[in-house]
C-alpha cells in the first residue's frame, strides 16, 4: 500500500488518533497538513515526522475548528503550500462526562460544535482545494465517528449526540455530492487510549485490554485514502467488526483462508451480522487478511 505523492490534511493531529493518522500517512509517502489548537503538539507530530527520513512535506498550521474563519484561512495556506489536496480527514473532536441534568449547557454547546460544526467547517473549507477532477482518484473525506453511534452511553448525551449527528451529514454530503468526484466515509471507533477518553493518563501503559491503541485504527484511513478504495462511498467502518474478521479469519481453517472469496463466504456464516456490514467492503477485508496471513 502507498500513499505516495498525496497530500493529506488531518484536523486534530496534535496527539491521539489524528496524530497516528498523520504518522502512518507519512510513513507511506503522503504530505501532510496537520492542525489543531496546540502548535507545541503538532510541532511534536512534524518532528516525529521527520525522524522518519521519509522526506514528505509536513506543514502546521493552528487552528480552532469551531471559528469558520480560522479553519478557512488554514485551508488556503496548505493548498498554496502543498496544492490539491487528496485527502481531507475531519478527526478532531471532544467530550465530557456528565450526568445530563447537571450539564452546564456552554459545555453541551462546546461538544457539539466541536464535533459537529467543526467536520462543516472542514468541509465548507477544504472544498475549493479538494482535488475532484478525476473519477479514477476521488478526492477523500474521511470523518472519525464513534461506536457511539449504535451503542450510546450514559453520561455522554452531547457527545453521542454529536456523532450520531456525522452520520447524518455524511449521509446528506454522500447525496448532495454524488456527481463530484469525492467520497465520503466514516471510521467508528470503540474505546481508544487517547486523552479524549483517559485524560492525562493516556499511553501510561494501564489501559484496559478492550482498550485500543490510536495506531490500531490507521489501517482503516490508509486503505480510505488509497487507490483501493476509489468506489467506497458513504459507507460507516465499525472497527469493532474489523477486530472480530481479523479474529475469525485468524481462527479459521486454512482452505477457508484460501482467497477473499471463500472469506466472504465464511464470514456470511459465520457472522452474518458482521458480514452485512461490511459486505460493500471486500478490499478492506482483502486489505487485513493479507495483514493476518
Ligand atoms: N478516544 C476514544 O475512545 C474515541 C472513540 C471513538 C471516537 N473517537 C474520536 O476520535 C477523534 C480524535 O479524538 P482522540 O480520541 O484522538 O482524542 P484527543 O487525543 O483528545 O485528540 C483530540 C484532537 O482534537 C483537537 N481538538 C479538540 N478541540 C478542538 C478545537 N476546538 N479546534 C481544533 N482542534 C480541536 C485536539 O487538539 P487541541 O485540543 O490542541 O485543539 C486534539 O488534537 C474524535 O473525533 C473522537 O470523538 C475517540
């Protein structure tokens, strides 16, 4: 797989999913805009970056999601820096816990411009630069959701609100865009050890073991922002089905290994739950079995 060559812009880089994101892109070739709030965080993603000796271009650029005008100006920057952009991934976000009743309400209204306001405003922004004129590369925008959505939690209303809420903008830009060339997926993952969901515990190596690491989830971006996926469109990636294909598959008997095919088949049977759900997505599941075997 190879990234090479795109240019990829990832909000909510500085730390967390966004930050692994930015980290695996570039190990396989992509330029990078990076932003957040935090310019000594994405500083730190860049450096990390560059260790790498990969040589691609990595711009930063802060801003606050929620202020259409920052995120508008950001965007102009990394097109004049980088030019079209390949890739646009709407990952920041952020939540409290609270019960609902004593839920100041500037706080609900935080969480649900972060992470609803804030993915419109990646996309109102990055439109003009999104590189949409070729219907064998679309241009990519990839939404980091939650497994909130299906599975919502007490204590956390603004937050599942807000991304059940994704899924309905997702829906409706699928829609709206369909004649353009840019695709429009979601990634939803369960628990993930970043500050967003153990604060400043994050990465002290005491996680749970349903705990995931940010870096279990890039496989899901790479394969959305690869060529293999140019005709993926409006589909919703529970990483939680991905962890139980890659268990079946790595249980299973060898002749049921044998090609992608017979694995679809398998997993109809086996999971038939699971296998609805990713039915339109063969290549991903080609993508981690080749990982597996
Ligand atoms: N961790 C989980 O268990 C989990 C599970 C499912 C989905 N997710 C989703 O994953 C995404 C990434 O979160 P994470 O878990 O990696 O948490 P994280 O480590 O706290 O990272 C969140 C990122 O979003 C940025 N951000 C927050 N508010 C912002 C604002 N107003 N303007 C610009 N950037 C802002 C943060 O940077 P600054 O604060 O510096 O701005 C940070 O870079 C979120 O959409 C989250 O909902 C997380």
């Amino acid at each position: 797989m190879t990234l090479n060559g795109k240019n990829i812009v990832i909000t909510g880089s500085g730390r967390g999913i966004g930050k692994s994101i930015a980290i695996a892109c570039a190990k396989l070739g992509a330029n990078i805009g990076l932003t957040s709030r935090t310019i000594e965080e994405l500083n730190d993603t860049k450096k990390e970056i560059e260790v790498l000796g990969t040589n691609v271009k990595v711009i930063v650029k802060p801003a606050d999601i929620t202020k259409y005008g920052e995120v508008e100006n950001i965007f102009k920057e990394f097109h004049n820096e980088l030019g079209l952009l390949n890739g646009v991934i709407a990952n920041a976000g952020y939540s409290r816990m609270s019960t609902t009743h004593e839920f100041y309400p500037e706080k609900f209204s935080e969480i649900i411009d972060v992470n609803i306001l804030g993915v419109f405003n990646t996309f109102k922004a990055a439109y003009p630069y999104l590189k949409k004129d070729d219907k064998n590369a679309k241009a990519r925008f990839i939404i980091t959701g939650s497994a909130a959505y299906t599975n919502p939690m007490p204590k956390f209303a603004a937050y599942t609100a807000s991304k059940y809420a994704t899924i309905g903008m997702q829906k409706s830009l699928a829609a709206e865009y369909k004649k353009e060339n840019i695709t429009f997926n979601q990634i939803l993952p369960t628990m993930v050890d970043t500050r967003l969901l153990r604060g400043r515990k994050a990465g002290d190596g005491n996680k749970a073991p349903s705990v995931m690491d940010p870096s279990d989830l890039t496989d899901y971006y790479i394969f959305l922002l690869s060529d293999d996926s140019n005709r993926v469109n409006d589909e919703l990636i529970f990483s939680s089905d991905f962890q139980e294909i890659q268990k079946i598959i790595s249980e299973a008997p060898a002749e049921k290994r044998e090609n992608i095919d017979v694995v679809m088949e398998y997993l109809e049977e086996k999971a038939p739950k699971v296998y609805n759900n990713v039915r339109k997505l063969k290549k991903l599941v080609q993508y981690l079995m080749d990982k597996v075997n």
